[in-house]
C-alpha cells in the first residue's frame, strides 16, 4: 500500500546559480551517487515508517544473469507467504 502523504521531491531551478556540469564528468558522477545515496535512505525510512510495519527488509540477488531476472527472483522472495510469516514472526523455519 501507499501513502498519499509520502512524497519525495529533487527540485533544480537554477536559482543558486551554480555552474551546470556535464554528465560524463566527475562532478556529475560524485552529484548522482551522493543523490542516489539520500534517496535511497529516504525511501527506506519512508517504507519502515509505514502504517503497520513492524519490519524493513532488503533483498539482494546475485548472480543473476540479467536486472529482470534478478526483479523476477527478488518479488519471488518478497511475495512468498512463508517467508514474509518467517519475517514477521523472527523465526526462520529452516524445516519448510
């Protein structure tokens, strides 16, 4: 589900005035990682702070031989009932 009163906004309108720099420089490559650093956080902070979340879990796949594979296999996880029981309930049932 999703809050209509989550929202994260990256706004540029040239008011500081500052010198634009182009893509394929170093300036641009330290600006989009410390960007992509922040909203990452913010989403994680915003996910745990839901409505009746008790949990806040991230699934890496690796080894995966594309980005949709690893999507496919990630929601697979993410969507398993017996995985999200384990979750919740702190106990990893190894035995199913």
């Amino acid at each position: 589900d999703m809050s209509t009163n989550d929202k994260v906004l990256v706004l540029a309108n040239g008011l500081a005035k500052n010198k634009p720099f182009a893509e394929n420089s170093e300036e641009y490559q330290l600006f989009a990682a410390a960007l992509e650093y922040v909203l990452i956080k913010l989403a994680k902070m915003i996910a745990k702070d839901g409505e009746g979340a008790t949990k806040l879990i991230e699934i890496m796949v690796k080894g995966a031989r594309s980005e949709d594979e690893a999507a496919q296999a990630a929601r697979a996880v993410a969507n398993s009932n017996l995985v999200k029981t384990a979750i919740h309930g702190a106990d990893a049932n190894w035995g199913r």
